[in-house]
C-alpha cells in the first residue's frame, strides 16, 4: 500500500471519528434531557483542521444519520453546513491559534445559529411569515442561552483537539485530494498574487457552470416535485368532491325535481333529502357550500341550498344569476352538458366547484347537483411542503457545490494552473534553461488518471505547439459561432415584421408549404383565422399616419393575446392571418368568440381613444381531409367568411 493510500485512509478516518464525536455529543445529550445538543464539536473541529469540505461533509452527513431518528433533523443541516463554513473561515484567519482569539468565536456563531435554526423551525411549524417572525422574536433569548452554552462548549472542545493533532496530520489534511506532488514556494507565491493568470480565469468559468448546473438539477427537481405534490393533491381533492356530488345525486329522484322546487319542505321528500345533505356537508369541515340547480335560459332554478355559517340559502323555486365563475359553459348547463371542475379565488376564498347533471331515464339533463369545496388547506400543504424542500434543497445544493468545488479544484483548476504556469514561464534562451524549466514541468507529478493526466503528458513533449494549436481552434470556433449568430440574426429579420414585430408574409408563406407538406402526408389538423382590420384609412385621415400605426399594433396585441403570437402573421397593411394547429385546433371558435366580445367591449368603452377600439371582420375556417387539396383552399373558405363577416358589420353600422 502506497504511503499516499495510507495518508489519505488516515485522513477519512479523522473525519470519521468527528462525525461520530457529533452523533455520540447528539445522542448523549438526548438521552440526558438536556437542552443542548453537542452535534457540532466535530463539525468545528475538522473544518477548523481541514478547511471547508471535511467540516461541511461531516456536518451534512451528521444530519443525514440523525434523520433516520428525527425526520425533521434534515431540515437544519443548512445549520451544521453554515457552522462548518463559520469555523473553516476563522481558522484560515488564525483564530484558533490561541484561546483568547477562539473565544471570540462564541457570541457571533451562538446568535448565527440561533436566528437559522428559529427560522426553520417556526417556518416548518408555523401558518404564516408573520406568525413565524413573532415566534423567533418570542423564543429567540431562551433559545441563544441554549446555542450560546452548546457553540461554547463545542468550540473549546474542537479547540483542545486541535491542540492535540499532529503536524503530519495537519499537512496531510492541506493536500487533502489532490493529485500531484507538492508545490514549490515560488509558484505558491505565484498563485497567491494570481499575477499569471487572466481576467477570467478557469477557476471562475467552472465555479460558474458547476453553480449553474446545481442550480438548474436541484431547481428543476425541486419545481417537478412541486408540480407533482401540487397535481397528485389536487386530482386527490376532485377525486372526494366527485364521490360528494355523486351522492347527492343519489339521493334525488329525477321525476320528482318538479315538486322538490314548488313544494319544497312541505314535500316529506324533500326534507328526508335536505337532512341528508346537511348531514354530508357537516361531515366535511371543507365543504362550503351545497347546492342543487336546474338551469335554464333566464337562470338557476333553486332546488336546494343549504345554508351555510355565513349566509341562508335561497328558497326552492327561486331563480337567481348564474356563478361567473361558470359564464362561459353557460351553453353546456343549459343543454345539460357536463363541465370540467371550476377553480375559483375570490372574497369566499379559494374553491374547488363541481357540477354534476342529473339525468332522468330518457336521458334529458333534470338538474345539477354542485359542491363548494375549500382549497386553504391544500395552499398550507403546499406552504408547507415548499419550505421543507427549500430547506433540504439549501442545504443539499451546499454540499454538493462545495464538494463538487473541491473535486473540481483538486483534479481540474489546481493542475491545470500549475500546467499553465510551467508552459507561460517555459524558456526557450538555452539548452540550460530549457532542461531547468523542463524539470520543474516533470516535478509537478500529475496523476488524475483521467485527461488531465493526458495533457499533462502531452505537455511534457510539445508545450509550444499544443499551445498554438489551442490558441488557433479557439479563434477558428469563436468565428464560426460568430458567423451562425449573423445567420441567425439575418433570418429572423427577414421573417418578422418591422412594425408590429411579429411574423410577416415571408414567415407566412412558409408555414403554407410546411401545411401542404402535412396534408401531402396525411398528418394535417389545422385551421386558419383570416383578420381584417376596419376603419385603418379613417385613422389615418383624421388623426394621422402614426396613430394608423398604433392602431393596427392594438390590433396585433389584441389577436397576439387571444391566440398567442407565436400562430400569427400579417400579411398585408391591416391584414392578420391566425395558423392553429394541433391541440388548440378544438378551441379556435372559442378564441374567434374570445376575439369578438374584446372588440365588442373595447368599442363600447368611452374611456379609449378611438385608434384603441378595435374593429376587424373575422372569418374562420378548418382542414377537412378529402375536401381541401391544399393550404390554399383552407385561407380561401376563411377569407370568404371574413369577407361576408365584413359586408355583415357594414349593414349593422349606423356611421
């Protein structure tokens, strides 16, 4: 076994005792009831001996194993990771040379990890951020005496076993990971002054990928743990509200919806019913309300509406508004249709609403029965669930940066710089000097085992060649990236238009012959929605050229917003052509409807400048296999509804 294979066993073994003096500190203490903790002495100890990663691994790893016996333990190894950080600094400053100067480490490390651990306590167990600051306020001078007597206690006793270690065992801790012979004193001093390096160095560009790429991983999972607790909870909810609104139906007889709502609680029937439903609603905490409705043209029918803590029902028989939450399936209540879940947040809070009709045998729509179900509680899960993930996510993105700092500091950035420098400081005046600088090439000794180690070798036969030839492939790369950007640039001016910014004809014409391309293979669902802005000359006869324009880029914001800007093109002065294809397809005659009404609301609106009311004829139509041979004849079907639409709003208007 080499003696570098011993040294570094040795070193995992120190640090193996310091995670077991924190379990040991952590289990004593719990067992004696005491209102310290002791699970930071050899946090300190090693990251005061061995520098940041030691003292944060043995942090991170201490909360690890003590999870497995207090799951929320997890949650505060940013606190043991941040104490790590605290002692590795200080010790690089000298302060735990003398006991004095460690002695002033206490106060600010006590009232550090107090205000932390306060925070992510009352946090987890608290409803909101300003109930979690009051908390830390109230606890916080009981839990500092706490902190204070445990960061002290710790400190003097990581303070004594540094006393205690070897000065073999500290040097080997200074080389701990790295993979190459020991520097010289004067490229020590070289890399302290960073005189040989450039403005942007390796060490910066890879802390900025490895930060990133943490980032974006623990972001990312994070976010699709989110989504995924969010949408299993919610598919949860609607799942209970559906079992609710099915029982309810249960209860009612379609035959009898006539007498429930004209006899109401004088039909023996329809209080047998009501108990029912006051009994399911009482049984829930969450259902706000219950009510069933036959809807109609001129409104809801009250069949029944359960009175609630804040507000009486409505009375059987009586005809009220339709919700605006459900305005705009209005056509499908009234034919009996069913409607997917409503989600609502207003002044009654955030609600899940079901609809559910109720048919009779001849399969004609009776009523609906509707349950109100309350969301707070799935926003505190939620509350809940992101803290927790942004307290294990903090401290899991600490160590695995740090971690991933010192690999890459170790087997990339420290052999590369002492390469680097060799290659700068490489002399080529004599044969003396060459075998001098040669030799201090061949003294540095790396041994990555990897393509550091490659380079390095390579380095050893032909410093100035690879050197050049690095220099060259780079000028050749950053050109080509160079002249793509141009490409690119190029493109898309040529495809968008100058004045409103989205897509032009020439874009157009293109998605034509990519739609005739589908058609051709048979894999065509689109449609197409032609836009025909009115009264553009009239704007730019009585108000000027410029307000023209800003009419037409209303117009465009107002079509880019219902249908999105990525489907849409003009192709002439106050001509806009929507392109829908695949999903959205099914959804195009509620976007045209969508369209209308803006235009509608805005034209009524006296508020607005007339160059902001907006008036277009719109005429839509849709790919049919068999019928249209082309893109063409879609546009001409959709150009001829916009034409008719046109003449149809010149025989409405009265200007």
């Amino acid at each position: 076994m080499s003696a570098q294979t011993m040294s570094t066993q040795k070193v995992f073994m120190i640090c193996f005792d310091a995670l077991l003096l924190n379990l040991a500190g952590y289990f004593i203490t719990q067992q004696l009831g005491l209102t310290i903790f002791l699970d930071t002495c050899g946090t300190i100890f090693i990251a005061a001996l061995g520098g940041y990663v030691p003292g944060i691994a043995v942090g991170f790893f201490t909360n690890v194993i003590k999870s497995f016996f207090d799951s929320q333990q997890m949650y505060f190894c940013t606190v043991n990771i941040l104490v790590a950080v605290y002692a590795a600094y200080f010790a690089r400053k000298g302060f735990f040379k003398s006991l004095s100067k460690v002695a002033m480490l206490i106060l600010p490390l006590s009232l550090m990890t107090t205000a932390f651990a306060l925070l992510i306590y009352n946090l987890l167990n608290s409803t909101s951020f300003i109930q979690t600051v009051s908390q830390i306020h109230l606890n916080f001078v009981t839990k500092f005496l706490g902190e204070f007597l445990d960061k002290g206690l710790s400190i003097l006793v990581a303070f004594v076993l540094l006393k205690s270690m070897p000065k073999s065992v500290i040097s080997e801790f200074k080389v701990l990971g790295r993979r190459q012979a020991p520097l010289s004193d004067e490229m020590q001093q070289a890399f302290v002054t960073k005189n040989y390096l450039s403005s942007s160095s390796l060490r910066t560009k890879m802390l900025a990928i490895l930060m990133i790429s943490s980032l974006f991983v623990s972001l990312s999972l994070s976010f699709i743990s989110y989504l995924l607790f969010h949408e299993s909870a919610m598919n949860d909810r609607i799942k209970t509200v559906d079992g609710m609104v099915t029982v309810i139906l249960n209860e009612l007889n379609p035959k009898h919806i006539r007498e429930y709502m004209e006899l109401g609680r004088s039909y023996d029937e329809y209080r047998d019913i009501e108990n029912k439903l006051y009994a399911l609603k009482n049984s829930n905490s969450y259902i706000q309300y219950i009510y069933v409705y036959k809807i109609e043209e001129d409104g809801c029918h009250v069949i029944f509406d359960l009175d609630s803590s804040t507000e009486l029902g409505d009375k059987p028989g009586q005809v009220i508004q339709l919700d605006y939450t459900v305005e705009n399936y209005k056509n499908d209540l009234i034919a009996g249709r069913p409607i997917p879940p409503i989600l609502s947040d207003d002044e009654y809070g955030k609600l899940l609403t079901i609809y559910k009709p109720l048919y009779d045998e001849n399969g004609k729509c009776q009523c609906y029965a509707i349950v109100d179900f309350s969301l707070e509680v799935l926003s505190e899960y939620m509350r809940s669930f992101t803290i927790k993930l942004a307290a294990l996510f903090t401290g899991c993105f600490i160590f695995i940066f740090v971690v991933g700092l010192w690999f890459i500091e170790n087997n990339i950035i420290l052999p590369v710089n002492t390469m680097a420098y060799c290659a700068r400081n490489f002399a080529y005046d004599n044969p003396d000097a060459r075998r001098k600088h040669f030799d201090r090439i061949m003294s540095l000794k790396i041994h990555t085992g990897d393509e550091i180690e490659n380079l390095y070798a390579s380095l050893l036969r032909m410093t100035k060649n690879i050197s050049i030839y690095l220099e060259n492939l780079h000028i050749e790369k950053v050109r080509v990236e160079n002249m793509k950007l141009q490409v690119f640039a190029m493109d898309e001016l040529a495809h968008k238009d100058s004045l409103t910014g989205i897509k032009n004809k020439a874009a157009y014409n293109r998605e034509i012959v990519w739609l005739n391309d589908r058609i051709a293979e048979g894999d065509a669902e689109f449609c197409i929605v032609m836009i025909d802005v009115n009264f553009l000359k009239r704007v730019n006869d009585t108000y000027g050229h410029e307000r023209g324009n800003e009419y037409l880029i209303n117009a465009c914001r107002l079509v880019c917003s219902v249908f999105g800007e990525e489907h849409v093109y003009r192709i002439g002065g106050d001509e806009f052509v929507v392109i829908v294809h695949g999903e959205k397809v099914s959804l195009c005659r509620y976007f045209v409807k969508q369209l209308r009404a803006e235009m509608t609301r805005k034209g009524a609106n006296d508020l607005l400048e007339p160059w902001e009311k907006i008036s277009a004829a719109v005429g839509l139509a849709f790919y049919e296999a068999g019928v249209d041979q082309n893109a063409e004849d879609v546009f001409k079907r959709a150009d001829k509804e916009m034409y008719d639409n046109k003449i149809a709003m010149k025989a409405q208007r009265t200007d």
